[in-house]
C-alpha cells in the first residue's frame, strides 16, 4: 500500500512538472509572439510614416530643390531594409524623372523667349534707326526734347531685351572697337532710368579689348540699374576703379538696403554662372539682372560680386576685369558726332544746335558742344533733355555697332 502511495506521489510530481514546463514555455512563446507581433505593429507604423513623409516632405523637396537630394529621414525600424533601399530607389527614379521634365520645359522656355527677344530686338533696332533719323532732321527744342526721352527708353527697351536673350543662350549681338573703361561705364550708364544718379570718379587710363566690351557694358549697366533700384531717389550710386596686379575692378557702390546673408547667397550662386539658371524660378516678374551677368561673366572671363561693405550702408557690386581683357587706350578717330566750335552754339531752349557739315565732308551732322560764356539757367525737363543728349552722343558709336558674326548665324 504505502508502494502504490509513494508511486501515485511521484507520478502526481511528474505530472506537475510536466505541466509547469508547459506553462512556462506556453507563456514564453506568448511572449515572443507578443514581441514579434509588436516589432511587425512597430515596423508597419514605421513604413506608413516613410510613406507619408515621402509623399508630404520628400517628393515636394525634390520639386523645389533641383540638383539637391531631399534629406533622408531617421527611419529606426526600417534602416538598411529592402523597404527602405526601395524608397530610395522610388526617390531617384522621381528626381531623375522631375530634372528631365524641368530641362525640358526650360529649354523649350528660353527657346521661345529667345525668338520673342529677336523679333523684339529687332523692333528695337529699326525704331533706334528712326529716332536717329528724327534727330538728324529736327532743330526744335521741344521736338528733340521728347526724341531724346524716347531714345533713352529705347535704350532701356535694348537692354532689358539684350540680357533676356542673353540669359537664354543668345550671344550680345554687338562687335565694338576696344574702348576705354570711361566709355564703357559711361555707355552702360546711358542705358539705366536714373543715370543722373550715377557719379564716376577717377578715368583709368586702360580699355576693354573688343570682343568683350559689350557684355562688359551690359554688366555694368545691369548692376548700376539693380543699384539705382534698390536705393533713395535722392541719393548717388558712385563708380570707382582699382587697378590691381592682375586686373582691374569696377566698384559700383549704392546707400540702399544692404542684403541679409540668404539673398547674398542666391545673388553668389546667379553671378558665378557655372550652372544653368531655370528662367521659371527668378520670380515674378523675372529678375533676370545677376542671371544674365552671370551668363556673360562665365563666358567672356571676368568676375562679378555683391557684398554688404558699401560705405554707405547698402551694397557695393565689383566687377573684376582680368588682364586678358584689359589693352592699353588707344587714339582713334573721332565719333559721327564731334565737339566744334560754332554759332549760334546752343538752341533757345538750351539744346546743343545741330550744323550741317560742309562739302567735302562726311554726310553726317555734326554737333556743336560748345557753352556761351553765361548760359540760361534751363528747366528741370530741358536740363534732362540736354544730359540725354549728352549720353546720347557719348555712346552714339557704340550703339552703331553691326551684329557680331556669331549672332549673325544664330539667328539665321
């Protein structure tokens, strides 16, 4: 009896511990399901997440920023995944798809704004031959007053659509003669609203060579504009040389407001001109001022900054022109329109008086510059009217300038 006891007891232990074991295995495996369970619940909430970040942040980030990568996020579950090497791929596939679109629709952009910029430069030129025309045949202050206002904007009209073409792959157009750096500001001067404005000190006895004259000009006729823009009505926009070892710069300095850290950014990365601009994102309406300079200082071989260190608090633009393209000034010829003493030397309303050159001569008139000893005091508008002209005489010659042989064939 007490044999069958103690066989029930030990039988009754084993039993126990059997189960016990099973226990305890069944709730470890239930803990590892949990766990698994929880991972999978965790790893799912972590694709969603990657999903929403890609279609909300990523996805738009590469639409903004061309050329520019979207930042991965923080993934945690899903790093070095399949999932996520595939969310990865599904971007780059995106950003290659998104830049062929938008070269695209760039090229196809500047190609039908550069037709639209010759047809209007070409407007521009037959209307400048009028003007020129007009001034050649009338003596009336009034007349001329109003010719001369027309032809400086139609000097504007020439450079704004210049610098468009320019920007859209078309060449400046003009083959000058090496100029002195004096007829180069002043003649990029003639082409801005507020040339009174600008104030040029010093004349550096050095030229531009010819070939890079006119996207010189252009330049500087663009910065001096952002310049008178960007600042009081009432205050000067000074130009200053500094000869250096191996060049020469042009320092355009204005009393506007200077620029924060981020516009100075964008200004640098419009003016180094090594990648090509998308004309849809210089805003609305297109400022296409430092992209045009730009375009031309990479290709002509000089260099354009901005910075905040303007004297007067806005900001000072440096155009650095490098030895090659620098020559010494040579004595031409003077211009169709030439300084000579005669009478009566200025018309009633103070206007320089035109005189028909004699026999023998060139059949161009010739204008007379000369003063008289007191003149009147003329009105704000004549006084303009006269400051026009002078401009206008300065740059006659440039503006006489025939098509270069590139631009020729470019737009045949």
């Amino acid at each position: 009896m007490e044999h069958l006891s103690l066989l029930a007891f030990v039988c009754a232990s084993i039993a126990f511990f059997a189960v016990s074991l099973v226990l305890v295995r069944q709730r470890r495996l239930t803990a590892r399901l949990e766990e698994e369970s929880a991972l999978l619940a965790a790893k799912l909430t972590a694709r969603d997440q990657a999903l929403n970040h890609l279609v909300a942040v990523g996805l738009p980030q590469v639409m903004a920023s061309p050329g520019h990568p979207p930042a991965a996020p923080h993934r945690g579950l899903l790093h070095q995944t399949d999932f996520a090497r595939d969310l990865d791929a599904v971007t780059g596939m995106f950003a290659s798809a998104a830049d062929g679109i938008r070269s695209h629709a760039d090229k196809s952009a500047k190609g039908t704004l550069r037709t639209m910029m010759r047809t209007v430069q070409s407007l521009a030129n037959e209307q400048q031959v009028v003007i020129t025309e007009m001034q050649r045949r009338h003596d009336d202050p009034a007349v001329l007053e109003d010719l001369l206002r027309i032809d400086h904007m139609n000097a504007q009209l020439g450079r704004r659509v210049q610098a468009t073409a320019v920007l859209c792959g078309s060449w400046p157009g003009l083959q000058r003669q090496a100029s002195s750096l004096d007829d180069v500001v002043r003649g990029a001067t003639s082409r801005i609203r507020d040339y009174l404005r600008i104030k040029i000190y010093a004349e550096p006895n050095v030229a531009v060579v010819s070939r890079a004259v006119e996207p010189v000009v252009l330049a500087v006729a663009e910065l001096l504009d952002n310049a008178a823009r960007h600042s009081q009505p009432s205050t000067p926009v000074e130009v200053n040389f500094q000869t250096t070892h191996n060049g020469l710069a042009i320092m355009i300095d204005d009393a506007g407001v200077a620029m924060d850290a981020e516009e100075l950014q964008h200004a640098a990365e419009l003016l180094d001109g090594r990648r090509s601009v998308d004309v849809h994102r210089l805003g609305d309406p297109p400022q296409i001022g430092f992209a045009a300079i730009g375009v031309l200082a990479a290709r002509y071989g000089f260099r354009v900054s901005v910075d905040s260190r303007s004297p007067y608090g806005g900001v000072r633009a440096v155009v650095f022109l490098p030895s090659e393209l620098l020559t010494a000034v040579t004595r031409e010829a003077p211009p169709r329109f030439e300084a000579v003493p005669a009478a009566p030397v200025l018309t009633s309303g103070g206007l320089p008086k035109r005189r028909r050159q004699e026999a023998g001569e060139a059949g161009e008139p010739v204008v007379s510059l000369s003063a008289p000893a007191e003149p009147a005091r003329p009105e704000p508008s004549r006084q303009k009217a006269a400051g026009l002209g002078a401009w206008q005489r300065g740059t006659r010659s440039g503006r006489a300038g025939s098509p270069s042989a590139s631009e020729e064939k470019d737009q045949r």
